[in-house]
C-alpha cells in the first residue's frame, strides 16, 4: 500500500509530506483548495506525461516521491524481481521535473524509463476518476471492464500476438500478389541492374580503401617534395639540420657539466631529444621509399570512382551503400523467382494462423459470456442499492459474423440498463440520465474493484450528483472496500467523508505572504468541525455539529451490530 507521500515545489504546493494507513482515507476542502494537486502528483509520480508548467514558480524544479509497502502487492514485488528492481519488501518511487520540461524517473534510487514507471504503477495504484462515467458510454471500456472480471489477460495476449501475425502475414500476401501481376516487368528491371551492378563488381566494393588510395597517388609530388625537405631539416644537412643544431648543444653542455653539475639534466633531455629526431628522421625515409608515382593505377582508380558515382546517383544511394543495394535487389528477384512458392506458404499460413485465432477468440466468448453473468449480478445488486430498486443491468456478448480478427477477440460487449419495471433494458448512452450515469459507473466500479488484487484504489469525487441516502450507502461501500486494502476518496459529501477511517484536509495556507496548499490529518474533533461545515456551508451551528457527530458515530455502530 501507499505509505508515503512527498511533494516540493508542485503547482501551489512548495513542500508536503503525508503519511497514509490502511482502509478508507477521505479528502476533503473547499472547491479551489488543491485537493487536485495530490491526485495530480500520484500520477505523475507513476508515470503521466509532465512539463515545466507544473513547477511551481520561482523553483528550479518539481520532485515527487511515492513509498510503498509491498506485503499486499504480490504483483508489484514479482516485477520488481524480474527487473532486479526489488529491495527489502519496499518501494521508493520519485519523479524530478525539470524547468526545460524533462523529467526523469527513478525506482528504489535507480533510473527507469517512464514505460517502467507506468508498468510498476498500474500493479500499485488505480485511479478512479470524475469522468468516469464519460469512458463508460464507449464500447472499448465497456470490454476492457468484462475482460478484467473474467481474468482474460492472458488470452487477450495470444489473440493480440495471433493477430499481429495474421495482419503481417495478410499484408505480405497482399504485396506479393499485387507484385505477382507486374512480375515480367519488374523481373526484367532487376536482372538488368543487377547485371550492370555484377559488371563493375559491385560485390566486392570497398569504397573508403579507394578514395584512401586515390588521395594518396593523386598527391605523390607533394607528399615527396614536402617529406624530403623536412628530411633535409630533420637530418641530412648535415650542417643546419635539427640533428646537427642538437649535437652542437649537447657538445657545447657536455663541458658546461663540470662548471654547473645542474645543466647535467639538461644535457640528458637533449640526448633524448636527439635520439628522437633520429628515429623520426628515419622512419620519415622509409615511408618515403614506399611512396611512388603510378599514372596508371591513379587512371584506374579515377575510372573505378567515376563508375561507382554514376551508379550511387543512378540508384540514389551513397557510394558505400551499392553492395548492400545489389544484395536488395538479389533478394528481391530471388522473391520473384519463387514468388508462387511464397503465396502458397503464405496462404497456409494465414489458414492456420485463423484457425489458431479462432480458438482464442472462442475461448475469450466463453470466458466473458461467464463472467457476464456474474458481473451484471453484483452490478445490479449495488445499483438498487443506490437508489434505483427496481435497476437491471444486463452484460450482453454477441459475436459479430463475418468479422475480420482484431487484437481483442470477435465479440461485441454492450452495457444493458433498465432503470425502471416493465422497460426493456436499452444501452447505457439511450437510457441512463446524468444522475443515473454516475450511480451506475460507481456501482460498476465498486462491484468490478472488489475483486481486484491492487492494493491501492482511488475515487475522485465519483459521488458526483448523488446525495441523502444514496451517498450514505455509496461511503459505507467504500469503507467496506476498505477493509481489505487501501482506499481514497476525494469527496464533498459530508455523508462519505464521515465513513473514513482516516480523514485528511486539503487546504490553502497563507506562508510569507505566499497561498500555498497544506494537507493534515484530523482528530475527532476536527472531523466533526469539518464534517459540519460540509453539512452547514459557511455558518456551523450546534445542530450541525451534533448531526456530524451523530454521522461519525452511526458507522462504528453499524460495525460493532455487524
């Protein structure tokens, strides 16, 4: 679970640190205070795309730090193994934003890619937003939801790879048979070119070894001219060379030494000195007797380069790149030659690939057609407990004919809802109302997170447009949530906010002349303060605060009959 929290110099926060418990913990605060900003950090935290904008202003920098506990995470700590990621059955997670709008990111104090941060997160942390609902109107998610009740991830995998390899497959069939049609002509050009490339020998070019030797016999006179002369005045003069001028030092110093012992050392560096001259004088010499004029070979090498430039442009490629376009255009021609072989092989392939496809996609119909039932069971029961008695919603799985293979099976999932007796049920977008919606996406939340093995799930003000009992009931099935794990909400129902275990305040703070936003834990007390205010707007009277507390003792008491 979530164990702590860090934040500095994040949108109007300039340092925050929270420590969290295990079971329900409720945010609370007027509309403005920032109770956004720590959802805002969680996310970035693990893995949201950032920029500079969220730096708070005047810092250098924006840095969040997450730490976990892992002894409910079995999943987080088996990825954390296999990346070698793991240390001591906890996890550190921290995110630095930069002014120039890079980020980097950093789990158990080591670097990791921002893919690595969002595959740790989604094993750790699920967010439940405020739009919920709006997600829930579409199709995809309508699937995603089912598929995640019935355990099917790993089918989905085999149906995703089984259908990247029919859609390959499909495409390369499609190429060969429209490149089938134009064969004659397209053979004849690849013979001719390959033909012309095989003349000039393409196979064996090593162009970088030819412009080397070209420079060097195009420059013969020079490099003689110029090698012999700094011979001469490395060594051969034999009066005014390097190596006469040397020993006439080291002559002229060797008498000096019994005068002034110190000169010795220098003396012994002109030595040296000298004895390098040499070597280099003489290394100079041989390379120079290796160096010869050969018009002839120069001709050829100027042919040889003209030749390759004109193909390069010809073929529009580098000069370098020739023997690696003549084996292109072999194994092009080679796919030609055996093109009917290919489309054969390949339209056996496709049949088994469908065939095996078949299968996982009639695995996955099974499996969803199951779990629908069972979800829309649970469904239905939490959405007549909030407040729609006599609500029936209805999980339908149908099978498209004639459907091409996409990456999530061949089913078509429809969320189905009648809200009211003798109304057939109809999909979700033609029936339910705005208020409707929203208890129907909370129902479908709680009922589909029950389940689930993530040890830390957040709802972000999904209460929206519910009140009275209704919210009573949707806070006490989120506290019961909250029994076997670690549960937020952000709310502004005093009904959910009382059924915390934990409740944290968000609030703005005035800190040297500079609005910030703070967050606290409160005590009894200051829940039922709190709690109160929610009740009673800016005015709080005794009353409102007796039926806080009222509200805060009604649910130990319900625990204590259970």
């Amino acid at each position: 679970m979530l164990v702590h929290l860090s934040i500095r110099d994040l949108a109007v926060v300039r340092s925050l640190d929270v420590e969290f418990e295990q079971g329900l913990t409720v945010l609370t605060g007027e509309t403005g205070a920032g109770k956004s900003i720590l959802l805002t950090a969680l996310g970035l935290a693990l893995g949201d795309r950032a920029d500079s904008g969220f730096i708070r202003p005047g810092a250098p920098r924006a840095e969040i730090s997450l730490t976990f506990g892992l002894e409910d995470a079995p999943d987080a700590l088996r990825w954390l193994e296999e990346n070698e990621l793991s240390e001591d059955g906890e996890c550190l997670v921290r995110r630095v934003i930069s002014q120039d709008g890079r980020s980097k990111a950093f789990i158990n104090g080591r670097p990791v890619t921002l893919q690595a941060l969002q595959e740790l997160g989604s094993s750790l942390v699920e967010i439940h937003g405020q739009h919920a609902h709006v997600h829930l109107l579409k199709a995809a998610e309508q699937r995603r939801l089912l598929d995640e009740a019935a355990g099917n991830e790993a089918l989905l995998i085999r149906a995703g790879n089984l259908y990247e390899r029919w859609r390959r497959t499909r495409a390369e069939l499609e190429k060969l048979a429209g490149s089938a049609r134009d064969q004659a002509a397209r053979e004849d050009l690849l013979r001719y070119q390959i033909d012309e490339l095989e003349q000039h020998e393409i196979s064996g070019l090593d162009y970088a070894a030819l412009i080397e030797e070209h420079t060097l016999l195009a420059n013969v006179g020079k490099i003689l001219s110029t090698g012999q002369a700094q011979l001469e005045l490395l060594y051969e003069d034999e009066s005014r060379s390097v190596n006469a001028q040397l020993a006439q030092a080291i002559h002229a110093l060797s008498d000096l030494n019994r005068l002034a012992p110190e000169l010795e050392e220098t003396t012994v560096l002109l030595n040296e000195a000298q004895v390098q001259v040499k070597e280099a004088a003489l290394q100079l010499r041989r390379q120079l007797d290796r160096v010869e004029a050969d018009p002839g070979r120069l001709e050829w090498l100027e042919q040889r380069l003209g030749d390759v430039h004109r193909l390069a442009r010809k073929h529009q490629v580098r000069p370098e790149e020739l023997p690696e376009l003549l084996d292109s255009l072999r194994s092009e021609l080679s796919g030609i030659a055996h093109g009917s072989e290919r489309i054969e092989a390949l339209q056996s392939d496709l049949r088994q690939i469908l065939a095996d496809y078949q299968k996982v996609a009639d695995a996955l119909s099974q499996r969803r057609k199951a779990a629908a039932g069972v979800l829309q069971s649970r469904i239905s029961e939490v959405i007549r407990e909030l407040g729609m008695p006599q609500g029936q919603f209805l999980v339908e799985v149908s099978v498209e004919s004639g459907k091409e293979p996409t990456p999530f099976g061949l089913d078509q999932v429809e969320f189905l809802v009648s809200a009211n007796p003798g109304v057939p049920p109809r999909p979700l977008a033609k029936v339910a109302s705005g208020g409707e919606l929203s208890r129907i996406s909370l129902a479908i939340q709680v009922a589909a997170t029950d389940s689930k093995t993530i040890p830390s799930l957040i709802f972000d003000e999904v209460d929206t447009g519910i009140g009275g009992r209704v919210a009573e009931i949707v806070g006490q099935k989120l506290r019961a949530l909250g029994l076997g794990r670690q549960v937020f909400c952000v709310t502004h129902l005093p009904q959910v906010a009382a059924q915390g275990h934990c409740h944290l305040l968000v609030e703005k703070v005035n800190a040297d002349g500079i609005t910030q936003s703070g967050v606290r834990k409160l005590s009894r007390e200051d829940r039922k303060r709190e709690i109160a205010r929610m009740l009673g707007g800016i005015r709080v009277t005794a009353q409102t605060l007796a039926h806080a507390e009222e509200m805060l003792d009604s649910h130990l008491q319900s625990e204590l009959e259970v």
